[in-house]
C-alpha cells in the first residue's frame, strides 16, 4: 500500500514508523508540534494513519516566549496541522532558570504538554525524534562520560510514575527523511534559531563532529551510534530487573534516610553493587551520584578501614556496624 505510484518513499517510512506506534497505543494522542521538519513529517503521518486506526489525534505546540515573534511561529505551526485534518492548539509555559537553558527549556515542555495530555484525555504523546537525535545523545554521553543508562539514550517508549506515556516512533528514521517528507508534501518547515547556535553542544555535535565520523569512518556511523543506545537499553532493562528483586532483600529504612546490607552489597558484581547505591541515592534523596562517589560509598563495604562518613549531595553515606546508611545531612 505505502508504494503505490506517486507515494515518495520518505511520506511511506514515516507513515510506517507511525503505523506502528499506533498499533501499540490505545486511546486518544497528542503530536508535539514545533514546526520543524521531525515534528511536522510526525504530525502528517499522525493525520494520515490515526483516523485509519480509530485514533483520536491532536496537534500540540508548546510556546516558550523565548525568542521574539515566537507566538506567531507557534501560531502557525498549530495552523500547518489543523491544514492537514488535526484539532491543534497552543500552550504558552514560562520556563523557569534551574539548571541551564536547554534542560529548564524541556522541563517546561514537557509539563506543558503532559498537561495538555490531560486536559485531551490523551494516554500518550507522541515527540518528534528521530535517529540522528539518538544518535547525538549518545555521543554527548560518551564525551561527558556518562554511565550506561545515559548511553542508552531516549527510550521508544516511557511511561513516568504519573501522567502519559512517551513515545517515539521516528527513532528508527533518519532527519534527512524527514525534511524529504516534509518537502514532498509541499510544506515549510520553521527552522529554530537555536538549531544552528554553536553555544549549545548538541548543535556543535550535529554540525561538525557526526559529519566528521562520517567522513573520517564512513557512512552508517550515526545507526551504529543508534544500535549501540539500543543494545545498552536491553542491558539496562535487565540490571533494574534484577535491582529491584534485590533491593528488598537488603535495603531498610533508617533514621532520616535508609540503610543497606554491607554483606549482601559486597557479595553483588560490582556493576550491579554501583547500580543499587546510585538507585538508592536517586530514590531517596533524589540526587544522581558520580563515578567517583559511587566508588567512595562502595568501599564502605568492599575496603572497610574505619573510614568516615562520606559527603554526597543532600546526603551523607556512613558506614554503621554491618550496613551502610545514606542519610539527610542535618
């Protein structure tokens, strides 16, 4: 059906992309529209497969008045979409400075668009990234350093404690696909000032250092970049499978804070002992734990020599006969 004649090849792989996130959804979505070419190709294909499946679709576009004139960018954004059959609206959200202006920028988005979820009736929201995102994600991880959880990227799919589900149908397709698309269907995409701004690493990552892995190490480095995000998912799934049979066994609440088995920690591979005392940190006190920390904290059961307490963020982690306790500074 996708090749029948006048189709364009990428109208088809977006559309099947989308076909296929939908299968697996039940209820009402929301599209989160910018209007750039992922998100707009992600709209169109939304609009062309949802009715098909008895989907009830709306377009959502986030106003962050950031830039000037960005009402008017939002407004015709919701405009593009309501052109090709999608109810659509704008949500205006004000950004507020925490931890740099790319990350309070997303808070802000998201909390829009999960209210708007909400006021829809919506069970999931669909985003516009695409393979080329994944694939930056994970380079920006390795260059930081960052553990396996962070190279694994953005999830296909994520469901929080509360509000809708995440999806991403176009992880698997390429953004020159999407502008292809988009350019097939006669539409103009906007293009986000901030997208070519060299301040931001993410931008400096997609403009210079994928195309010189490109260049230097042949085509495909960027799906390689992709499969890898999604080997270390698998391995992630399965090391908080096995955190959470464990934690019960050997995690206790303690005075001000909570308290793990020295002996049951020690006997754990080292992978999965670092694993449980970030998810520890991180579940109790909300803080994200370093290499370097992580390691402090471990010695405390695999190199006991009377050591002090260790200070952590919003906590402290002490060593108290056969456990450790990570608990609130006073």
């Amino acid at each position: 059906m996708d090749h029948r004649p006048g189709l364009d090849p990428s109208v088809a792989e977006v559309r099947r992309a989308v076909r296929t996130a939908l299968d697996e959804i039940e209820g009402a979505v929301v599209v989160a529209l910018s209007g750039g070419p992922d998100s707009l190709a992600l709209a169109l294909a939304t609009a062309f497969e949802a009715p098909r499946r008895g989907v009830r679709a709306e377009a959502v576009v986030i106003d962050h008045g950031l830039q000037e004139g960005s009402d008017a960018v939002a407004r015709r954004a919701a405009d593009a979409a309501r052109s090709f059959g999608l109810d659509a609206r704008v949500v205006r959200v004000e950004v507020v400075p925490a931890e740099g202006p790319e990350a309070d920028a997303r808070a802000a988005r998201y909390a829009g668009l999960a209210r708007a979820a909400e006021e829809i009736g919506a069970d999931a929201v669909l985003l516009g990234h695409t393979l080329d995102d994944q694939a930056e994600t994970v380079l920006l991880g390795l260059a930081r350093g960052s553990g396996t959880a962070s190279l694994a990227g953005m999830a296909p799919r994520r469901r929080d404690e509360t509000g809708p589900t995440w999806v991403r149908p176009l992880l698997g397709v390429r953004r020159r696909t999407t502008v292809a698309a988009c350019a097939a269907e006669g539409l103009e995409p906007w293009t986000d000032p901030h997208n070519a701004d060299p301040t931001f690493s993410r931008v400096r990552v997609r403009e210079h250092v994928l195309p010189v892995l490109e260049a230097e190490l042949g085509p495909g480095v960027a799906e390689a970049l992709a499969r890898t995000a999604e080997q270390l998912r698998e391995d992630a799934e399965a090391f908080q499978e096995m955190i959470d049979e464990t934690i019960e066994d050997i995690v206790e609440h303690a005075e001000a804070g909570i308290s793990i088995s020295v002996a049951a920690l020690a006997a754990n591979p080292a992978a999965l002992r670092h694993r449980i005392i970030r998810y520890v940190a991180d579940s109790e006190f909300g803080v994200s734990l370093s290499r370097t920390q992580t390691l402090e904290v471990a010695r405390l059961a695999t190199d006991w020599r009377g050591q002090g307490p260790i200070d952590l963020p919003r906590c402290l982690a002490r060593r108290v006969g056969a456990r450790i306790e990570l608990v609130a500074r006073a």
